[in-house]
C-alpha cells in the first residue's frame, strides 16, 4: 500500500500525522482517498481470476 500512501497521506498510514477530527466541514485526518475504490478493484480482479459473477459491498 505504498503507493496508496504517497497518493493519499493519512494518519492511518504515518505516524508523523497526528489523528484528529475533521473541523468546519472538512474530512478528518484519518480518511483515505480512494481506499474503497482500491479494495474493490483487487476484488474484481480476484473475482475475473475465480469466474466469479457478482461482487457485493456494504459501502
């Protein structure tokens, strides 16, 4: 998740980010952009290697 973290910098991924609330309608320090989106195209390519037809989330 290298990458993920060069692109997205968070308090789940550094320890030099302080983890706060978001303040005035921003996001908090420990969102991550994309994580989702990550996470559900591993899955699809895991689901093409398996034939599988449906990938079901909860997001």
């Amino acid at each position: 998740m290298d990458l993920l973290n060069q692109l997205a910098p968070n308090a789940l991924t550094r320890d030099d980010i302080k983890i706060e609330e978001g303040k005035d309608g921003e996001l908090p320090s420990t969102f991550v952009e994309g994580r989702n989106m990550v996470f559900l195209t591993f899955a699809a390519i895991l689901a093409k290697t398996k034939n599988a037809r449906h990938i079901v989330t909860g997001v």
